[in-house]
C-alpha cells in the first residue's frame, strides 16, 4: 500500500496517508470525503535543477564540516605548541634590571693575579 499526499479542498490541510489504491481517504480535519490528491516530492524526476540544488546543499554541508574541521585543527596545534613548548623566563621588573646592572659580572671582577699591590711605606 503506498503512501499519498492529500490537500482537502475545504479546510487545505495538508496530509499524507496510507491506502489502498483506487480508495480516497477523508480529511483528518473536517472529514471532507474528497480531498484533492497531490504529486508527492519523493517520487520527483530528476531536473537539472533538482540537481543543482541538492549539489549546492550538499557543498554548503561540506564548506561547514571543513570549517569546524579546520578551527579544531588550529585549536589542536595551538594547545601542542603551548604543551611542549619551553617555558618564557620570568619578566624582570625594573628593580632587579637595574641592580643586575650595579652589580659587577665574574667577567668583570679583577683576579687577584690582576690586583695591584699595596706599596709599603717605609718603617
């Protein structure tokens, strides 16, 4: 028993039902015993329009999957480059830049073979 697509002529409800073939089904809605039977979407013919839509539906679905595809890639790599990446050293403020620079390095130090020594004076 297949299944048909109706309109009933008086209330215009659109409905589908399942019957016999050769019997007409009445409205679910005002019960009119003769509701005008419709060419049902499924059983289309394939147009080229027909094909065209759907092929521009299904590149629309496509460009969406591949853009959340592509957002949880760049997601992905980011969050690796983060996890595996060396830590940043610790930023220094101001004061501890300018005491390193009061201080002087070991390259800087004098060693004692370097020192000058003290002259004695006479006793």
């Amino acid at each position: 028993m297949p299944i048909y697509e109706y309109r009933c002529r008086k209330c215009r409800k659109r409905f589908e039902e399942l019957v016999k073939i050769g019997e007409t089904p009445q409205c679910p809605r005002c019960h009119d015993p003769s509701p005008e039977q419709l060419f049902s979407m499924t059983a289309s013919v394939s147009t080229s329009t027909t094909r065209e839509k759907s092929l521009r539906i299904a590149r629309s679905a496509v460009r969406s999957v591949k853009r959340e595809k592509d957002h949880a890639d760049a997601v992905y790599h980011s969050n690796y480059i983060k996890e595996h990446s060396e830590p940043a050293p610790p930023a220094r403020t101001k004061q501890a830049a300018a005491a390193a620079a009061r201080k002087p390095t070991a390259a800087h130090k004098p060693t004692a073979a370097h020192r000058p020594t003290k002259k004695r004076r006479g006793k």
